[in-house]
C-alpha cells in the first residue's frame, strides 16, 4: 500500500518511564514547521539512527543509505544506539536541538517511545523516514502514526504471521504427525519482537500446531541461540520446527544434526540464503534490507527538495516478488545483500 504525501508538507524500565509520559496516538504538535526545500546544489547531511552497529541488519541497512547518499550529493552518519530505547531518544532529541542533519531516517528500538523525538524532528522542519518498524502505538500498519514522516515499513506482524506460514509449510516436511513449533523471541519484552511474537504465535496456533513453545529468547548472535537450542533439546527433544533470528538460528542449527528438525530464519543474509539453498533450513523471511536503507534514503532527499514522494510503502511487497518469504523456490537465483 503506497499513500502520495503533498511535498514540503536494553534499559527497558527506563524504556516504560519514557513511553509512560507519551501517548503516540496523540497528534498535538506533530505537524509543526514545513520542512524548508533544499537547494540541488546542497550537500546534505543525512543521520542514520540505526538499530546498533554491531547488528549486520543494520550494518546492511548503513550500507544502502551511505551508497545512495554519496551517489546523490549527500553525506550520511550512523548514530549508534546499540539496542538501548533511551539512547536512541536522547541522541534524536539531541540532533533535533543541534539542528545537525537535513534528513534523520529511524531504524527504532522502541517505536512507543520515538514518537515524542520524532514530533519534534518534523516540528523542527527536519525530513524524516521511518525505516523497517513504525513508530508509534501501532505494529500492524505501515500508515505513518506521527504526521509528517514517511515511512517504509515492514509490520511486526506481518513478519510474524509470514514466519508462522513458512513454519507450518516447514512442519510437512519433516513430520507426518502433529507439529511441535519452538518460536524463539528476539529480545525478552522488547516492543518489536514482542508484537511480531504474539503474531506468530497466534498465526501457528491459528494454523494447527500442535504445540507452540515460545519462552525460549534466542536473541541475535550465534552464541544467544546455540543456548537457546541447547535449552530447548533439553526440554523439548521431539521438537520439529525452530524459528528464530537468521544469526541465532546460526548457532542452533549445528546442534539438530542427525534429528528431524527444519529452521525458519528471520532474517536475508547469505548465511541464510545458504542454509535454505543446501534444504538445512525450510525458509526464511528475506528482506532485502541494503536495498530498503537506500529506498529510505532515497525517500528521504527527495523529499528534503521538495519532490512528492510516497509517505507509506510496504518493503516487502515493494522491494521482493515474493513479499519477503523465502523459501528455497523463491530464493533461486537471488543474492544477498548482506553477511551476518
């Protein structure tokens, strides 16, 4: 779904005190000033508040918007927040008060808790993009839920509900019985993967698992998800289907060898890619993510000179034919944009 915007136009605790004092619903102040249009001829300045630097998604992310950004008479920095949801406010608010940047594109950790910062950002005249999760109270919609921002999203949910259908799809192929499916959260509690878990869940319990085990937190590094693994063959050794994070799925894939076990990755690397190519893993939900941070940046310097670009777009069905679910069919043939 695409809208046509008029131009010109993890310290959770401290996470709930920031969104406690914010309802991202409320639009009071959100229009502010009209962004100001920029000159062809000016070099603008383009920040990058990415999930974490150590993160290849977003490593992967960067790489779009630098690429895009030197190509177009831009130049672009990476604020690291490194996962935490206050960090991530504070260096926006921070940037917002310095008036560093043209355009500020919001890869955020709590979309609850951005919405104020994000307010401000638009207020202040500053063209922003919001980048892969909404922000705002809402992690079903790729509609913008703070005026003024545009937004290319891909919904928690819909992430959530394409990894149970691969997961279900995965089920027959090891299993002629009924299906024990282990989901493993990324971050315990965290807005993000907490929307996109229930979704799941919901979504295989909807579509006839047998069992669904989903207290088990993966995380998003080889090591979180062989502990994972080892925890879960502990409690549940007749489990059939493992979703979990590309990079945790990693670490847990090695240890279901000899069993009749099938992974469904959340994530497009090359490992991941490989690992469904060799059959190791039924699919996994491949979002082209280098390919999305250039679109964002695209977005957002158009918009920052004045030219109507789309305010709502869905990633997956804009930028894959095969709305981000790749199993081994839909992969053949593509690379990815990124290494874990």
């Amino acid at each position: 779904m695409i809208r046509i915007a008029r131009p010109l136009a993890v310290g959770l605790a401290a996470v709930a005190a920031l969104t406690a004092c914010s309802n991202p619903n409320n639009n009071d102040n959100a229009a502010g000033s009209a962004a100001s249009v920029a000159p062809a001829d000016k070099k603008l300045s383009i920040g990058f508040f990415g999930f974490a630097k150590a993160n290849s998604f977003a490593q992967a992310t960067w790489a779009g918007v630098q690429e895009y950004a030197n190509a177009n008479n831009a130049e672009a920095t990476f604020l690291d927040s490194n996962f935490d949801g206050p960090t991530q406010v504070n260096q926006l608010q921070d940037a917002v008060t310095s008036k560093r940047y043209d355009v500020v594109i919001v890869q955020a950790n709590d979309g609850t808790a951005m919405v104020n910062p994000v307010k401000q950002a638009v207020a202040a005249g500053i063209t922003v993009v919001i980048e892969f999760t909404p922000v705002g109270g809402k992690y079903d919609t790729i509609e913008p839920q703070v005026p003024g921002t545009v937004n290319i999203i891909d919904p928690p949910t819909v992430n959530g509900d394409g990894l149970a259908k691969m997961a279900l799809e995965g089920c027959k192929t090891v299993t002629d019985a009924a299906c024990k499916v282990a989901y493993f959260q990324g971050f315990a509690n965290y807005p993000l993967d907490t929307a996109r878990t229930d979704a799941a869940v919901k979504a295989l319990k909807a579509g006839g698992a047998a069992e669904v085990i989903s207290n088990f937190v993966g995380g998003y590094t080889p090591d979180s998800g062989r502990g994972a693994m080892q925890n879960l063959l502990q409690a549940h050794p007749d489990v059939n289907v493992v979703i979990g994070s590309s990079q945790a799925l990693q670490g847990a894939t090695p240890l279901a060898a000899g069993k009749k076990i099938t992974f469904v990755g959340n994530g497009g690397s090359q490992q991941a890619y490989d690992f469904v190519a060799k059959g190791t893993w039924y699919g996994t939900y491949a979002m082209p993510e280098k390919a999305q941070g250039a679109k964002a940046a695209e977005l957002g310097i158009k918009k920052a000179r004045g030219e109507s670009v789309p305010e709502a777009t869905d990633a997956c069905t804009t930028l894959t034919d095969y709305a981000c679910l790749g199993t081994k069919d839909k992969l053949a043939g593509k690379t990815a944009d990124y290494s874990d």
